[in-house]
C-alpha cells in the first residue's frame, strides 16, 4: 500500500486540509494538539468507517462548522497494482478504481467490506501493522502466546494457508459426504444379479401361461358357437309363449273387470229410480220454501237498519252531552282576549319599572363600593405615610445633629429639634386624617338605606313580573283554547246534524216477532231443500249410466273372443319346458368356459406386463449400479489427491511456523545492531514469541525502558520487512508515531539513518513527532499547526528543512476542547 494523498473536510480540528505523500522520509511534525494524530485517524477512518474514529459519528464535525456543513475524508492510496480513491462522509461513502467514472461501491458498509478484503486485514491488524506507534510498539507484550502466534501468522499471510486448507477440507468433506450418499443409496450387487435372474424366468413363465390360456379360450368359443343357434331359436319361443301367458292374464283380468262394471250399473239404475220417488213427495211439501225465503231476506235487512238506528241515538246522546261540555268551557274561557290585553299592558309597565329601579340600583350600590375602596385606599396610604414619617423621626433622633436633612441631605446641627417637630406635625396630621377615613371605613362598612331601599323595591319588582309572565302566559294559553273550543264546537254541532239525518233515512216497519217465526220454519225446511238437491244431482246421471253400460256390454263380447284367440295361438307353441332347461344349462356350461378362459388370458396379460416390468426394472437397477459404481470410483481418487493436498498444507505451515520465530529473530537481531552500534547484535523469539535481547550470547534479565521500544521497533520493523518478502514487492507504507519519546538524540539519528537505509525495502515512511531535531535528516516535512483565531488546524509542505520556524510553543494556543486530543497526539 503507497499512499498518494488525503484531503480533510470538517474533519475534527482540519476545517480544509490537503496533503500530498511522496516516497522517501516524511515527517509530520507539530506541537501536542495541533491535529497531527488527527490526519491518520482521518486515514483510517476513510478505509475503516466510524469504529476507526474516537468518540461519537456527530463527534467527528468541526467545532465550528455549522450542524448541516459537510464532514468529507478523501483519500487516494496504490494498492497491488490498481489505484484507489475512497470519498467518505458521515453519512455516505464511495469507492473508485483506477479513476474510474462510476464507484465500484456506493455505500458505508460496502466501502469498509470491500477495502477490508483487498487489504486482507482488520482494523486491529492494519494498525498493528502499518501503523506503529509508542503507545503500540508493544502490542506483542499484552497478547498470549497463541494471540501471537496467530497475529504473526495472519499479518505475514500464513492466515491465507489456513483459508485455503479449509477450502480444501470443505471440497473433501463434501465429497466424502457425496461418495457416503453414493454408498447408501447404492443397493447390493448380489441382490441385483438376483433381481434379474427372477426377472428373466418370470418372464418365460408369463409368456408359456398366456400360450395357454389363448388356446383355451379358443376351445370354449367354438363350443358356445356351436351350441348358440339352437339356443337362440328355443329362447325365442319360450319369450312367445311367456308372452301369450302374460297377455292372456291381463285380458282375463280386464273381462271380470267388465263383470263387476255391468254388476255395479244395474245397481246405480235401480237406486235412481228408488230417489225419483222419494224427490216427487219432497217437492210436494217445499211448495212455499221460495215465498219463506224472500221474506226471510226482507226481515233480516229491516233487522240490520234497526240496529243501526239504536247505534245512531246513541251516538247522537254521547255527541249532546259533549257539546253541552264544550259550550261551558267556551263560556269560561271568552272573556281571555280581554284579559291578554290587560295583562300584557301591565307587565309591560312593571318591566319598565324594573328597568329603571335596576340601574339606580346599580349605580347607587357603585357609588356606595367606589366610596368604601376609596377610603379604604387612603386610610392605607395615610397609614404608610404615618409609618415613614415615624421611622424617618426615630432615624434623625437616633443619629442627633450629626444626622442630615431627609431633603436637602445638608447636616442638621442645631435645625435637628425644628426637623423633629415638623415631622411631629406632620405625624398629627397624618394621624387625624388617617382616624376620618377610619371612621368613614365603618360607616360604609354596612349598605346604605337607600341602596338597601332600592334593592327591596327591584326584588319586589322582579316577582310582580315573574307572577304577571305566568299570568301572560295562563291566558295566552286560554286564548288559543277559546279558538280550539270554537272549531270543536262547529264539527260536532255539524256531525250531530248528519246523524238527524241518517236517522230519518232509515226504513220502519220491522216485526221481530215475525222475523223470528219465519227463520224457525227456514231452519225446518232447509235440510229438506238440501236433499231434494242431492236427489235430482243423482237422477240427472241416469243417461250417463244407461250409456256406460251398452259400452260395457259390448267390451265384453270383444274380451271372449280375445281370449279364445288366444288359447288357440298358446296352443300352436310346442316347445317344452325341459328341453328349455336342458339347452340352457348347456349354454351356461358353454358361456362359463368362455368367460373363464378370457379371464385367464387377462390374468396371463397382466402376468406378462408384470414380469416384462420387472424385467425393466431389474436391468435399469444393474444400469444404475453400474454407473454408481464407476462414479464411486473416481470420486474415490479425486478424495485421495484432496487428502494429499491437506496433509500438504499442514506440512506447509508447519514449516514455515517453524521457520518463523527464527527468521524474525534474525531481521531483527540485523536492525538491532544497526541501532546500537553493535552493542546489541542479537534478538531472539522464545517458544512463547517473548522477547530477549542477547549480550554476549546471553539473555539480558534487565534492560531499560528505552532499549525496551528499541526492542519492540526493531521487531515490528523485522514484521514488515518479512510481510514485503513474503508479497514479493516492497512492502511501502510504514507509519511511525511518536516512536522517539524515550531515546535520546543518537539513537533517534540511528533510528532515521536505519529507515533511510531501509528505503528499498520501505519505500514511504511517515514519522509522526512533535520534535523539531529530526527536521533536518527527512525527505519531506508536513507541518501542523493550530490557529486559534480560525480555531482549525494548518498544514504546510516542505522538502526538507522549512524556511521559517514552528512557533515556540503551539499549545499554548490550543483551545480548551483540543485538549483530549492532545492528550491522544
């Protein structure tokens, strides 16, 4: 990874900030706070998101930036081969390649995944690998064994083995898992050869079975052929002759049918002749029966307009009497009209009069409390004026001569005793007012008599009127019942004139005497009537009878003959009941075997399909296993070279596990000697991946805190050259903050004396301190510095050594909220 730029938007104390990296040394030296930590964390946060940012995503906005104003890290970085640039916001973020148009990601979680896979690290691992800093150099330390053992092997790639060995196991477990199923599902050779030996001979056996019942059933069709003719001939003959039967049955049943008929007529015939009689003397006594009932008829209309005539007087009394009511209450009620004059002209008056009573009232009762707070009002002002004249009197006295005049705040001297009896003066005065208004407090403590006067008279007023309002409205209601009383009055006097009328309508003359007698007689007669009616019904059906019995005695003659033609044709028939038998059992013997013999050939059909069916089957399952058994045995030998593989793997990263610590040792023992002028010339990794430093072949119990990060830099330096051979190019990119904190001045020049020697292997190196003495032995200065005025950081670029000095102390001007963030720089 080769960084080639960042620009910062808002981005903490970087309002607007851009940097371009070059290869070489580059330094970014500024004071505690000025925002130099703060231009890597923007670099990991444009890679890695908002876990690669201290504090909270709102945090990360510029003090002074307004709450919408745009948070924007840009950074442009080298990368195997391609070119990237990462444009990320709070709130978006985008990826492009190789300056590309469009990003290959569009968003937050898609640009962390993606640069996250392309770099092959963590978060964690990129720091503890590109970065370095003081705080970080022994990161080894706070690990376990197996923690380092892992960080080594992750951030040197040997992680990658491991990947590829479990993709390797997967494919492997995946075919045993396949060769397994292949296995289980694959059925028994023997069981096989078996199934088709008893396919082949069910088979042969089918085949002989359907021979056979083909030539029987070809035997028993010739039988039935030959016995049908005959069979069908007596059939027919044994249908006629059952048939004649049958018609003779019915034609014999039709010919008593007519007996009972002619039997049946001839008694019809003489009962109507019987009913002729008996008709002739009823008729001779219903003579008047038509004269009786006219006059019933008559009788029975006078006796319904009678009772409506008794209905009508009453109705007529019950109509009297309430007109006599109506007109009573017309009388009482006449004299409202009247009366709604005088009252509405009277309550007119008395409201009038509560008016005007109500509003000298209330202005007397006001001018009565307008009075009373008045008074109130001054007694309480007299009684403040009273209490600050008294205090003012007891402040002069107490303070004598020496004391100054409340007005013109001169010294009283010898004036103080005439001060004091003018202020005794006017306490008096005060006084004599205050006791006036007191008693005039009481005096208007109880309602005046007039007020009272006023409100007794507008009290009487306001009943006299309620009462007159009821009065009104008393006679108000009589008035309108005066109208209704005088329409009522005009209906019914009109409805009692059409019942005078309907009464002289009404027909005299009804007898109820005789109305009674002639509808006994009606009742004594009228049963008579009724069978008269029933008789002549009977008579009336004497020539319908007559004629029914000449067709009844001529269907009878045609029946005899019938029957005798028939007889004659049974006869004819000379077939006999047990040669019928006899043929028919022969013909079911005959039919049977047929049906027998087609039944055993679909039964040998059946057979065949079966047995060519599991003939089919038998050899598709020796088919099948074959082909399982072919497909077992090369997934059998793509599982041994995947077994190989793994075992080769492991071996792989046993080796070079083993290899490991050594090489590291030696890289680092290398760089070691360089720092310390060969003083220490040898590192060494423990099995537990600790560090020892050797003097004279002999691990050192003690060493300081600074030969400590010596130590630890020069193995984190040993790390990254081995991650650079291991990728078979120069490893780049190496972030070195604040790593000179402990050293003193030699060893800080070995230190960039051994890093400019190691430039083939790190092309950029990026030291991040706060101490001006390295200016001088970089390639590149970045300068940063905190403007309190603009309250944001600057930047400036220099090859080399700047013209103009840092500030002498810039956190001195580093604001109150920047100091956490010095504390992390």
């Amino acid at each position: 990874m080769r960084l080639n730029s960042v620009a910062l938007t808002n981005f903490r104390q970087h309002a607007d900030t851009r940097i371009d990296f070059d290869s070489g040394l580059t330094g970014v030296i500024g004071a505690n706070g000025s925002g130099k930590t703060t231009i890597l964390e923007a670099i990991a946060w444009a890679i890695y998101g908002t876990s690669a940012a201290r504090g909270t995503r709102e945090s990360i906005r510029h003090n002074r930036a307004g709450a919408r104003a745009t948070v924007r890290v840009e950074l442009d970085f080298d990368l195997g081969g391609h070119r990237y640039r990462v444009v990320r916001g709070l709130t978006s973020a985008e990826l492009y390649l190789d300056g590309g148009p469009a990003p290959i990601a569009s968003s937050i979680s898609g640009v962390t995944e993606l640069l996250t896979r392309r770099l092959g690290m963590t978060r964690e691992e990129f720091f503890n690998t590109y970065f370095t800093g003081q705080k970080e150099l022994s990161v080894m330390s706070a690990m376990g064994p197996s923690e380092r053992a892992q960080f080594l092997s992750h951030v040197l790639g040997y992680e990658r083995l491991r990947s590829a060995q479990q993709l390797e196991r997967a494919k492997k477990n995946a075919l045993v898992a396949q060769i397994g199923g292949i296995r289980q599902g694959m059925p028994d050779a023997a069981i096989v050869e078996q199934q088709l030996s008893e396919a082949e001979r069910r088979l042969v056996a089918a085949r002989q079975q359907r021979e056979s019942a083909s030539t029987r059933h070809t035997a028993a069709a010739a039988v039935l052929e030959a016995i049908a003719p005959r069979w069908e001939r007596v059939q027919r003959e044994r249908e006629q002759l059952v048939a004649l039967i049958s018609e003779m049955r019915v034609v014999e049943e039709e010919e008593r049918s007519t007996t009972r008929d002619t039997a049946r007529l001839a008694r019809d015939l003489e009962e109507i002749a019987v009913a002729r009689a008996e008709r002739t003397e009823l008729m001779r006594e219903l003579d008047s029966y038509g004269e009786l009932h006219a006059e019933f008829q008559r009788l029975e209309v006078l006796a319904r307009e009678e009772g409506r005539r008794q209905a009508l007087i009453e109705t007529g009394q019950a109509l009297a009497d309430e007109l006599h009511k109506l007109r009573q209450r017309r009388q009482k009620v006449e004299s409202a009209p009247k009366l709604d004059l005088e009252v509405s002209a009277l309550l007119e008056e008395r409201r009038e009069e509560l008016e005007l009573v109500d509003g000298q009232l209330e202005a007397r009762r006001t001018e009565w409390v307008r009075d009373r707070q008045e008074a109130e009002t001054k007694r309480q002002s007299l009684r403040e004026q009273y209490a600050e004249l008294k205090q003012q009197r007891e402040r002069l006295a107490a303070t004598g001569e020496e004391g100054f005049c409340p007005t013109c705040t001169r010294p009283l001297g010898t004036h103080l005793r005439g001060v004091l009896e003018m202020l005794d003066a006017q306490m008096e005065t005060v006084r004599v007012d205050g006791n006036y208004y007191k008693g005039r407090l009481e005096q208007l403590l109880d309602m005046p008599e007039d007020v009272k006067a006023l409100d007794e008279r507008r009290r009487a007023l306001f009943q006299e009127v309620a009462n007159l309002e009821r009065r009104m409205m008393k006679v108000q209601l009589a008035v309108q019942e005066l109208s209704q009383l005088t329409g009522d009055i005009t209906a019914k006097e009109e409805r009692e004139a059409v019942l005078a009328r309907d009464l002289d309508a009404i027909p005299a003359g009804y007898d109820a005497r005789r109305h009674e007698l002639v509808r006994l007689e009606i009742d004594r007669l009228m049963p008579l009537d009724a069978k008269v009616t029933r008789l002549s019904a009977q008579i009336e059906r004497e020539q319908t009878l007559l004629r029914e019995q000449s067709q009844v005695l001529a269907n009878a003659a045609q029946l005899a003959l019938r029957i005798a033609e028939l007889k004659e044709r049974r006869d004819a028939i000379t077939v006999s009941e047990s040669d019928f038998a006899t043929l028919r059992a022969e013909h079911e013997r005959a039919l049977a075997e047929v049906r027998a013999a087609e039944l055993a050939v679909v039964g040998a059909d059946g057979n065949l399909q079966s047995a060519v069916l599991a003939m089919d089957v038998a050899s598709a399952a020796a088919k099948e296993l074959g082909e399982r058994q072919r497909l077992l045995a090369e997934l059998t030998v793509h599982k041994r070279l995947h077994d190989e593989l793994d075992r080769a793997y492991t071996d792989l990263r046993t080796d070079l596990n083993f290899q490991l610590r050594p090489e590291l040792s030696e890289l680092a023992s290398a760089f070691l000697a360089e720092l310390t002028d060969g003083r220490y010339d040898e590192l060494e990794l423990d099995d537990q991946y600790n560090i020892l430093v050797l003097e004279d072949g002999r691990p050192k119990p003690v060493i300081s805190g600074g030969e400590e990060d010596l130590a630890n830099l020069v193995l984190r330096l040993a790390i990254s050259q081995m991650i650079a051979e291991r990728a078979g190019q120069p490893f780049s990119l190496l972030i070195l903050d604040e790593i000179f904190g402990s050293l003193d001045e030699l060893r800080r020049s070995s230190v960039l004396e051994l890093l400019r020697r190691l430039n083939d292997r790190f092309e950029q190196v990026i030291l991040i301190t706060h101490i001006e003495s390295v200016r001088d032995m970089l390639d590149h200065v970045i300068t940063v510095r905190y403007d309190p005025e603009q309250g944001s950081s600057t930047v400036v670029q220099h090859d080399g050594a700047p013209d103009e000095p840092l500030l002498p102390d810039d956190s001195a001007l580093m604001p109150p909220y920047l100091e956490e963030a010095g504390a992390a720089d």
